[in-house]
C-alpha cells in the first residue's frame, strides 16, 4: 500500500526555527553510463502539495512529466544538478553525489534563497563534507575548489525512505528522475545501441550484451566494473 507524502518532516524543521527547508533526492546512484543527478525541492511553511505526489519510482513516466510541470511553480526554489562519468570515476560515487549537490545548492545561492535546513533521503549523509583527515596532505575540500560558488552546506537530517514520506524529497525525486530520463533519453540518439531510452544507463541485458559486443562508450562509468567486450 502506497504511503502518503506529507510535510510532517518539514514543519518539524519550521518549527525549531528553520524559514527554508530543502529536500534532497537523487538519482542514477546505481546506473553504469550517464550522470548522477540531484534534485531540490525548497519549500518555507506551508501545508500544501500536488495531488499525487509521491516516489518518482512509484509513478508513470506519464505521470512524472505531469508532476514535474505541476512542481515548476511549487515551493520557494527547485533545481536539479548533475556529476558527469568522468567526475564518478574521479571522485567515486558518493564524492559525485555531493559534487551535485552542492551545484544544486550553488544554483539556489545565485537566485538569492538561502536554506536553513536539509531534508536527504536514505541512511547516510553524503551532502556534508566529511570530517578532515589529519594525517593527510592536504586537508582541504577538492569538491569545494571546483564549486566555490556552493554555500556552507545547512544541518542535514536523513529521513530513510523519505522520498515516500516528505513532499520535499519526492518532489526532489521527481525533478532529478525526469530530468535525467530525457538526458538519457537524448544520448540514445548518439548511442542506440546500448537501449537507454528505454534502460537509462542501468544494467539491463540489452546495455550488458552492447558493452560486450562494442565496449564502453564517453558515457560510461570506467571505474565500474563493466561487462568486458568480447575478444
């Protein structure tokens, strides 16, 4: 049975003082080509969402475009930012997560619209910067240096599966999954042969028996463990 969204989460944030609360999602964490995308679904007090707002996986494609048009006017401030392949492979998965997310945040910062607060779907929080370490060389942040624009990321509170329990985070999820659909959907064009209109870069028998036969292609994530193209 499907579990309705609500703002409960939220309007705990709105009421030990946060004025903007983001919800973060992502998407393409598990894919083998194309990028990992992040979106952000900013809202101040309210009680309101679009009816049938839910986890992007629980709807249509049909439904998520039309959520998405629903969602374009909907809280204070909306973005969807991505890591490309080659930045996966440089920063591994969860360093590319954050590299989007704080793009996401950068865009907010530029329209003026300053979060408080940070609602992020799972169990770990990949949006913080991780703790320095001491022993290192250089104990400085390598993701801030290529987004200087980003803000100080605000307080984050992981919610496990809080992309079917906060309007903010599936609203998020909806924006970064149709979005990066029509990305993938568009480089089938110049890359038929791998399915991703229809697979979107995950690992389907028809993207696996391609990788085989053609190896990879720009897209493709080449620190994963791809399928080996045959001899």
């Amino acid at each position: 049975m499907r579990t309705a969204v609500s703002l409960d989460h939220e309007r705990a944030l709105w009421n030990a003082g946060a004025t903007v609360v983001a919800g973060i999602d992502e998407v393409g964490r598990g894919a083998l080509a194309g990028p990992v995308s992040v979106g952000l679904c900013a809202v101040t007090p309210r009680d309101d969402w679009p009816e049938g707002l839910a986890d992007s996986k629980q709807l249509t494609p049909a439904r998520r475009d039309a959520m998405a048009a629903e969602l374009s006017c909907y809280g204070v401030a909306r973005a969807v930012a991505h890591a490309q392949p080659h930045e996966i492979d440089a920063h591994g998965i969860v360093g590319a997560l954050r590299l989007a997310g704080l793009r996401a945040l950068a865009s907010l910062a530029a329209d003026g619209v300053v979060v408080d607060a940070i609602l992020l779907d799972g169990t770990h929080d990949w949006l913080t910067a991780p703790a320095p370490d001491l022993f290192a060389a250089d104990a400085g942040d390598p993701l801030v240096v290529l987004v200087p624009e980003a803000p100080e990321v605000a307080p984050v509170t992981t919610v496990v599966k809080g992309d079917g329990k906060c309007a903010s985070i599936a609203a998020g999820s909806v924006l970064a999954k149709v979005e990066r659909d029509a990305l993938m959907v568009a480089a089938d064009a110049d890359h038929p042969a791998y399915g991703w209109a229809r697979n979107k870069g995950y690992g389907a028998p028809v993207h696996l028996a391609a990788l085989r036969e053609r190896g990879p292609s720009p897209l493709h994530r080449l620190s994963w463990s791809l399928p080996q193209r045959d001899a």
